[in-house]
C-alpha cells in the first residue's frame, strides 16, 4: 500500500511540473524510482516499463554536461536490464550495457558512485556472455568485478556482492576454460562472501548455494571428498533458510540431490541415493508444465531412479526412469543444447530393460536414439568414440538376437572407428580393444560355416555371390585379429584383477579355437561314432526348425510342393548337409550347437506370399505331384510361378502361398494353418506382397490390397517385405531389399493405412493398445464375414477355435472377450454403432472402431488442480480412491456377463428435446449426479424412457488410464485428479433384473464433463455386472 501511495504522490507532483518546468526531470526521475519500488515489490512488468520511460524521458532532460546525467543513465540501464530478465529481449540487455558504459564515463575515479557503474556495468557484461558466449564481454566483467571490489574496502556494505559477482565470473571462466586456478579462487571469495553474511543475513542463502555449487566442481576436478562434504552441509543450510514457495528453494533442491546423488556414486551409501530420490521428486513437483528447466528435473530425477535400479534391481524404477527421460527427450527439440544428453541417458535405460526383460523393441529404440545421438557428435567431438561404442554394443546384441549380419558388420565397422579415436594411453582404449575383439570373434564363429557351404548350397545369384568373396581366408583374420586386440587388451590390465582373469579366459579360448580350425578334417573313415553322433544332432535340429514352420512348401528349384519329410529329405542329400557335418567336425565342441543351429536355419530359409485372390487360383490338388514350372501360366498358376522364380533369384530355397500350401479339405491342417499364419509370416526371411493392381508407374496407396482383412498381419508380422506391381516388377525399381527400411514406402504405407510408421517396422503381437488395433481393421472386410475376427488373432497373439459357420458378431464377439478378460484393456469398448447380439458393451461391427473425436479439455477445471490436490482433505479423498482402484480386480467376462470396475454416476433426470412426429433424430437431455448436464442425439428414440429413471452413466476403469499422466506429475495425487478431472466417454447403462446392466444408445459418442473437483473426490465406485 505504500508503494502504490508513493507512486500516486510523485505523479501528483509531475503534473504540478508541467513541461518546461525546471524541475520535471527531477519530477520524472523521483516518478521512475517509485515506480521501481513498486516493481520489485510487486513484480508488475507494466510499472517496469513506466518507469524505463519516465527515466527516458528524465534523461533527455539532462543533455551532456548535466550533473545529474550520469545517475539517470544508472538508473535506466538497472530497469532495462531487469526487463531483459524478464522478457529476455536481447535489445534491453544491449541498450543496458550500453548505458552502463555512459554512466561510467561520467564516473571518473574518484567518483563517489564509481563502484556501482563498475559493478553493475560487469554484472550485464556476464548476463550478456551467457547469451552470446563472447569471452571478451566475461574478461571485461571479470577485470571490472576486481576494480570496483577494490573500491569497497572492508566493512563497505556491498563488499559481499562484489566478492560473490566476481565469484560467479570465474566460476563461469573454469566452466568454460577449465582454468583450476579461476575455481580455486572461486571457492576463496566464496568462502569471503559468506564470512560477510552471517546468520540473519538476508542473501545469505545465495552466498551459501553458490560456494556449495563451486566446492562441487572443485571435488568434480579434484576428488578431494571434503569438498562435497562441505558442499552438501552448505546447500542443507541453503534449503532450511528457503521455505516453500521461495523462487530458489527449486534450484537448491537439485543442487542437493546432485551432490547426494555424486556422494552415492563414490561411496556407494544408498541413504543418500533414496533422498536425492525424495529431493529430486519435490524439484520436479515445483517445476510446472511449460516451465523452461523442466526437462532438468526430469532428468535428473530420471537418472537416480536408474542408479536405484542398479542397486536394488526394481524394475519400476526402471520403467520410471524410462518414461521421464522420454518426456525430457520431448522437452529438448532438435537443436536444444541438451538433447545429445537426453538421448544417451535413454539409450541406457533401455538398454538395461532390454538386457532384464528381452523386450526386442527397446533395443530397437536403444538403436534408433543411439544414430540420432551419434548424428549430434560430429567429428571431432570428444565423446564420437563413446556413441560409437554404445550404438555398435547395442548392433551386436540386436545381431545376437536376429542374426542378421549387417548388424554386426555395422558394429565392426563403428568399433573400428571408435578405436581410431582412442589412441594409445587414452582411458576408453580398453573397452574399445575388447568390443571390437568381441564382434570379430563373432563373425568368425557365425559364419566360417557359411563361407564353406552356402557357396555350394544356395541357389543363384547368392551363390555366385558368395563363390566369390573368399570368405573363409577372411574370417581367419577376422579370428588371428581379435586374438591380437585381446592380446593389446590383456597388457593394459593388472595381474590379479578379475578383469585380467576375464581378458586371459577369452584370448584362451580364441588361441584354442584357432589351433582346432587348423586340424586336417578327418577322413571318410573317421570315427562313425563321431560323424554319426553329429548327423543324429543336426537330423534333430532340422526336424525341430521343420515344427515351426509351414507343414507344406514349394522347392523354388524344382518347383515342387514338399511336406515335412520332403523338405527334410532335400536337407539330408545336400552338399550344404554335407558341409555342415564336415565343420561340425573341426569346430570347438562348445561353438558346434551353434553352428548347426545357423547352417539348418539358412538352409531353411523360406519366403511368403501376400497378395489378393483372383480368378482360378490353384489348390493344393492342383499341384500336388506335379512342378509348377511345367504347368500353365495361366491365371493363378502364372503368379505362383513368378512368385517361386523370384524366390529362387532371392537365394531361397523354400516358397509358402495360401492358395496351395494348406489342405482345406483337412479341419485340422486348416485350423493350424490359421492359429499360425502370424508366426509363419514373422518367421519368414522375406515377405512378398504381389499388387495385381498396381501399375509399374502407379502408387501402392489406392491398392485393394489394403482393404483386405488377411492382409494387415501380412502387412505387420514381416521383418522384410517387398512390394511387386502387377508385371511382377519391383515397386518403383526401388534396390532395398526391404521397404520396411524404405523412409519413402513407409510413408505411402502409413497413407494408405492410416498405421504409424514404427508399427509398420516394429510391430509386436499382443494387446497393448487394443482399440489401435481393432480401429486398423475397421475399415478392411473379408470374403466370409467371420474370418475379419480370425484374422486378427495373430495381431493379438490369441488362440481361439476356428469356426467356420458363426455369426460374425459372434466371432469379434468371443474375440473381443478374450481381449478384455486377458488385457483387461478397457479401450476395447470405446466404439459408436450398432450394440452386439453376442453383448451390449460389444459392437456388431468391426467398423465401429473407425476413429473417435477426443474428448476436449476442460481447462477451468485444470487450472485449480495443483491447488486442490495440495489440500490435506482432497489428498486424503484422492488416497482413498486411488486404493479403491489399486486393488480393482480385472475385467472378466464369464458366460457372456461382463464383471467391470465403474466410476457410476446416477442419472436423475432425462427429457426429450422439441421431437416431431417424423423426426429423423432424437435428442435428450440427460442429467446425473456429479456431472455437468449433456445431450445424446440418437437415430431413433429410447425404446422405454422410464427405464432411464434408474439408469447409471459409467466411466470404466483400469489403472492404465494413469499411464499418461506418470511423464508429468510425480505425486500419485496429481495423477489421478488430473485424469478424473478431464472430459472422458462414458457408457450409458439400464437397470435389469438380478443387480444386471444392459448398455443402451451405443449410437453416439457421449463425452461427459465432471460437474467440478468436488464431485470427483465424492466419486463413486462400483463393480458391476453387464449383459
């Protein structure tokens, strides 16, 4: 109040000095600096910017030579350099160094103000080198900083500011120079800031945060651990002078979960990990939405609850740390200085989920962040070597897993690089030695067996291709190279150490490998035990690899259609069998498994076909006995013909097609075709999809193909696909041998399916995210109705029988229940059309789940959320829901009755609005208890209105619903009020007989709003059963 009246006083007194009035800039001078005080009281930019004005105005009534000039260029480079701070408008921090140097000219030594010019001047300097990065401008800030703090001599008031400005300018040289004696004397005017700020002080929290933060770099540099003992006894003594609320209790309570968090990692004391845990989560907490430092918390927070996942092995904390680092990954655009870091720590954590759990697709991600992080470290980048090394670990692992060589040629290759990096004596030359030693010793084992027998056993251009390489001398080097690095490896480690032990281990075991491989192979007179032992093994495998895949295929070479004991016949009399037996001989007995396992699996080799059916396709009777390649090319037979010719110029051996692979006439044959048709096309080395409509020139998104129910698993279960047009050419005479990995088809993919592109290269069957799924389908049909649920199973990775004859319904209906009572994903009943004879909650078309408008915010009951959930009675409300919640039972659904966790709303009223006799549609208006009045506009009218009298309106509940809000709020508080607090769709239910619900006016969306905060804390929950 007394500001306000200051203000008012003073512009009582300009307008008593009109213009030209002697005394107006002295008026307008006294106007501004009341204005200020006001401003730093209040924090209203509209008094800042009067004041910046009634100093310019003041100033240009002091020309040159005006004695008062120097104190108002003073004053309005202060209020300009405030308002940068602010607005961040680079021009205010111009103009305020640019006044700043005015007012010092003026202010010659000797000066009784002198010191403040200097001071100030140097403190924009500094703000203006942490925009521009111009160390002349920090330099000059420094050398400034040194002059005024020889103008305040002991006991000066401002003796304090000067030692911890000049502090903070060294502090910010080393940082950037790396100079230690810029930190050492940091941490000394620190300390002298300090001793000049005692208890009671007023600033003597920053003098307290900014010599902790140096004592911390100090021991970063120095590892003397009495430093971060002083640095984390002084940022307690910072937090407890910061009570709530306080604008720099945020940056204290990271400064002190980092230094736990650094102590942690050097001692090892998990005391101190679980309370920077605890810290970081209250930072995170005080940094809202759209806050710039945000992903700062996130990061930091995210980091810990790795580390705590190293020591104690809590998945959770895993799953945590992943979704935060996500959302910091969000908060940091292309560009963003701290992206490079977020992608790293992401790549970690992902790593290590895959590493526990085996989930292919987090290795994919890992893969996929590690390039994009490895794109931010140009060359000559300090750190290229390490994102070389992790993006070629994780290539060797996913090799590991898919056997797919180019992963791991692409590791050799990073690898290679990263050791060109890390010369001799540099720190990361061991482990660099070591993965590249690990990678080259994998490919010798993986494919010295290729390089012996796939030149004569694969057919085409892969042979001849293979014929030429000389592989087998190569992958000798390959070995006698990896023993050299183990050997470089070995001489950098310690005698005694476990990583010596470790080191010794494997250069033995390559040294033994090598002098096995130059054994002479054994004569046809060997052992018979020894070759009849390795015939038994390898006659096993085959007949094991021969029950996972397809009961019947096509002998691209001979084009004849083989079953099992075929296919297993063509393996035992070939040159590659032979081979095989032979390297099996030689090799180290613990590689020999391993070799066999790889040299049945490429024999094996099979590829698919996808495509739709035409006129006169031919059926297994039709090519039993005979080789397609002597039959007429006409109609079907000419596509199965091209399609095995292809295949057999892609290398493989064996070809599968729907058309002629299966036995219908056998129920059974049929019945696992069906239950594994995913599987085979997931296991299949390559898919090709033939478009009969599709011209050379023309584009595969208007294809019929994608319009087919069969078709989308055909689509999502290959690894590699190839698209042909109608003259069996390749789409667009494109080279890849796999679109999937063609940036311009995925995209004409995702067009023409409306599918995201890391669906279309990393699909996993399952349930995640059902109702994405179910709304892929919605729009593709099948020739039997039925067979649009069958063809789905694979997606959902289900197992249901096959019958052929039921209702359509019947069958998305028995899917749908297998869905929900497996997932308990309740997404499965967000759908709008005609209710399911099978059940009410289900749609009696899959088209039903074509996209649904989002339910919109409501941002009036947003913006009071923080408030209301910080209050001691709503936290308890929200407590006692969420454990309502926690321990909801999931969905079932027993003999058509579907048992479901509700948040119900009665309804109290219903009214028909203004309907005519021959109305086209219906609107009521419906209100319930707990929720703002809606209105559902139906096609026909409400069969028995007073049924409606003791209905509900219902919000299905699954803790998956909090999923979203885990990225964004740490308290488990904030997450569920925010997600009851928001709009959401809601199922309209009828009361029956036997406490039983029926869902009615399944017709139309109904999106229904929380009445507001205090009808969500009243929520009630129910389980009910629906019919």
């Amino acid at each position: 109040m007394a500001s306000t009246d200051g203000v008012a006083c003073r512009r009582a007194e300009l307008r008593c000095c009109r213009i030209g009035h002697s005394g107006r800039d002295v008026a307008l001078s006294k106007l501004a600096e009341a204005l200020y005080d006001r401003f730093q009281k209040e924090r209203k930019t509209d008094d800042l910017n009067e004041a910046i004005a009634s100093h310019r105005a003041a100033l240009e009534l002091r020309p040159p030579g005006n004695k008062k000039r120097s104190s108002s260029l003073s004053k309005l480079a202060i209020c300009q350099s405030d308002r940068y701070g602010r607005q961040g408008a680079v021009d205010d921090l111009e103009e305020a160094v640019t006044l700043g140097r005015a007012a010092l000219d003026l202010r010659p030594p000797g000066h009784p103000n002198r010191y403040v010019s200097l001071y100030n001047l140097a403190c924009d300097l500094r703000t203006r080198f942490g925009k521009q990065a111009d160390m002349h401008d920090l330099e000059e800030a420094i050398e400034l900083h040194r002059t005024a703090l020889g103008l305040h001599l002991s006991g000066h008031p401002d003796r304090s500011s000067s030692f911890l400005e000049l502090a903070l300018c060294l502090s910010t040289r080393y940082h950037n120079q790396g100079v230690v004696a810029d930190l050492e004397e940091a941490v000394t005017l620190g300390h002298a800031a300090l001793d000049l700020r005692p208890p009671g002080h007023p600033d003597r929290g920053i003098s307290l945060n900014s010599l902790a933060c140096d004592l911390r770099r100090k021991f970063e540099k120095q590892a003397d651990m009495r430093d971060l003992e002083e640095a984390i006894e002084l940022h307690r003594a910072t937090l407890a002078l910061l009570p709530i609320g306080h604008r720099l209790r945020l940056s204290s309570l990271q400064d002190l979960a980092l230094c736990l968090s650094i102590r942690y990692d050097s001692q090892g004391v998990v005391a101190d990990l679980e309370e920077a845990v605890t810290l970081g989560r209250a930072a995170l907490e005080l940094h809202p939405l759209g806050h710039p430092d945000r992903s700062i918390s996130l990061t930091n927070l995210a980091c810990d609850l790795r580390r705590r996942f190293e020591k104690q092995a809590n998945i959770p904390d895993l799953v945590e740390a992943i979704q935060l680092h996500h959302v910091a990954l969000e908060l940091r655009p292309s560009g963003h200085p701290l992206r490079l870091s977020s992608l790293q720590y992401l790549v970690l954590c992902l790593r290590d989920r895959y590493i526990n759990l085996g989930v292919a697709a987090d290795l994919e991600e890992a893969i996929t962040l590690g390039r994009a992080a490895l794109g931010l470290h140009s060359s000559g980048h300090p750190d290229r070597g390490t994102s070389l090394n992790s993006l070629a670990c994780d290539l060797r692992r996913r090799f590991q897993q898919q056997a797919d060589m180019r992963d791991l040629e692409e590791a050799i290759e990073l690898q290679r690089a990263a050791l060109a990096l890390h010369p001799p004596g540099h720190p990361l030359r061991l482990p660099s030695l070591q993965n590249l030693a690990r990678s080259l010793s994998d490919r010798y084992t993986n494919q010295r067996v290729v390089a012996n027998f796939c030149g004569t056993a694969l057919p085409g251009r892969a042979a001849r291709a293979v014929r030429s390489t000389g592989q087998l001398d190569r992958y000798t080097a390959d070995l006698d190279e990896a023993i050299a690095l183990e050997r470089d490896a070995l001489r950098l480690l310690t005698p005694g150490d476990r990583s010596y032990d470790r080191s010794r281990r494997r250069l033995t075991a390559r040294l033994q490998v090598k002098m096995r491989s130059q054994v002479v192979t054994p004569p046809s007179n060997a052992s018979p035990s020894t070759n009849s032992d390795i015939k038994r093994v390898i006659r096993n495998v085959a007949f094991e690899t021969l029950q996972t895949m397809p009961t019947r295929l096509l002998h691209t070479q001979t084009g004849i259609l083989c079953n099992r004991d075929a296919q297993l016949s063509h393996f035992m009399n070939s040159e590659h069998y032979d081979q095989l037996v032979s390297s099996c001989a030689t090799c180290d007995p613990s590689q020999q498994m391993r070799l066999i396992r790889t040299g049945v699996s490429i024999y094996f080799r099979f590829a698919m076909l996808s495509h739709r059916w035409g006129d006169r396709e031919p059926s297994l009777r039709d090519i039993e006995g005979h080789p397609i390649y002597v039959l007429s090319t006409k109609g079907g037979l000419g596509k199965l013909h091209s399609f095995c010719a292809i295949t057999f110029e892609r290398g493989y051996l064996w070809a599968w097609s729907d058309t002629c692979c299966i036995d219908k006439d056998s129920s059974a044959e049929f019945q696992e075709a069906i239950g594994s048709m995913f599987a085979w096309y997931r296991q299949s080395s390559l898919t090709i999809v033939y478009l009969s409509d599709v011209r050379d020139n023309g584009s595969l998104v208007n294809s019929q193909w994608f319009s087919r129910g069969w078709t989308l698993q055909e689509l999502l279960a290959p690894h590699s696909l190839l698209f042909y047009t109608q003259t069996w050419s390749l789409y667009k005479d494109l080279t890849s041998s796999n679109h999937k990995t063609d940036v311009a088809v995925v995209g004409e993919l995702e067009r023409a399916t409306g599918i995201e592109p890391w669906f279309l290269t990393n699909f996993s069957p399952g349930m995640d995210d059902a109702r994405s799924r179910l709304q892929w389908a919605s729009l593709r049909r099948t020739t039997r109705p039925e067979d649009i649920a069958y063809s789905l199973f694979g997606i959902f990775c289900i197992h249901l029988p096959v019958l052929y004859g039921e209702s359509a319904e019947n069958a998305l209906g028995r899917l749908l229940a297998k869905i929900i009572s497996q997932s308990g994903d309740i997404s499965v009943l967000d759908w709008v059309g005609e209710a399911s004879q099978f059940h009410s909650c289900f749609p009696a078309e899959i088209s039903s789940y074509r996209a649904l408008p989002l339910p919109s915010p409501q941002s009036n009951l947003e913006e009071h959320v923080s408030i209301i959930g910080e209050q001691p009675a709503a936290s308890s409300a929200l407590q006692t829901l969420y454990r309502l919640f926690d321990k909801s039972p999931l969905p079932r659904f027993v003999n058509r009755r579907l048992t479901l966790r509700c948040i119900t709303y009665t309804v109290t009223g219903v009214r028909l609005k203004g309907a005519t006799p021959y109305a086209s549609s219906y609107t009521y208006e419906i209100r319930a208890s707990g929720l703002k009045p809606l209105e559902i506009t139906l096609p026909c009218k409400l069969e028995n209105e007073t049924m409606l009298q003791g209905a509900l309106l219902v919000r299905p509940w699954h803790s998956k619903l909090l999923d979203p809000y885990i990225r964004v709020y740490a308290r488990m508080e904030d997450r569920l009020l925010h997600a009851l607090g928001r709009p959401f769709n809601t199922l309209l239910l009828i009361a029956l007989p036997h406490n039983e619900y029926k869902r009615v006016a399944s017709s139309t969306i109904i999106i229904s709003h929380p009445a507001d905060y205090a009808s969500i804390l009243q929520s009630e929950v129910r389980t009910l059963d629906i019919v």
